[in-house]
C-alpha cells in the first residue's frame, strides 16, 4: 500500500524559509521519480519541484516561479523527499503535496499547508 505523509508547513513571513518532507512507504523509492506539487484555490494542481532517481543523476525540475529559490532533495536511506523552501513570497501560500507515479497511477499525500504573510 502506497502511503506518502507530508509534514513540515505552517506560517511563515515572506522573505523567510521552510523545509517539507514527505515519508513515503509501499513504492521502490529508490527507482522512481518523486515530485512536489501546489494547489492555488480554483486552479488545478501545479508542479513545483520533482526529482529524479540517484541511479539516472538525482536530477532535480522546477517550476519558473521557483527556481533559485526551492531546492528538492531525497534520502534514499529514509525513504523520505524534501522541499527547502527559501525567499518564500506570499504567492507562494498553497497547499504542498507529494507525489509519485506507479504502475501508470498518480499516488498523493494529504498536502501540507504553508500560509506566507507579507
């Protein structure tokens, strides 16, 4: 059973910074691509971050309106991806999600709220 957790948002001020992490159980972490998503209301899930396997360089993605400022990551040895997340704006304010793709099926987490204020 695929389980992903999320953890590690809450209030920030704008200019400051913030790691999530997302736990993840049930998939062969070490082979497949993990990613971070954003949800603004009334729009659709967005891409934020993903990151390759280590095996094909550990290769990291990011969306425009992040790069520079968000890092992803991932510990193999604690099945668990990261999202550091510095300079953040008040755009920024979403719920993050994890995620992954198995088998052809998009796997979620419950998403982590991260509030910015200005």
């Amino acid at each position: 059973q695929v389980q992903l957790v999320e953890s590690g948002g809450g209030l920030v001020q704008a200019g400051e910074s913030l790691r999530l992490s997302c736990a993840a159980s049930g998939i062969p972490f070490r082979h497949i691509v993990l990613g971070w998503y954003r949800q603004p209301p009334g729009k659709q899930r967005e891409l934020v971050a993903t990151i390759t396997p280590i095996t094909v360089g550990g290769r990291p993605n990011y969306a425009d309106s992040v790069k520079g400022r968000f890092t992803i990551s991932r510990d193999n040895a604690k099945n668990t991806v990261y999202l550091q997340m510095s300079e953040v704006k008040p755009e920024d304010t979403d719920v993050y999600y994890c995620n992954v793709m198995l088998a052809g099926i998009n796997y979620w987490g419950k998403g982590t709220l991260v509030t910015v204020s200005s």
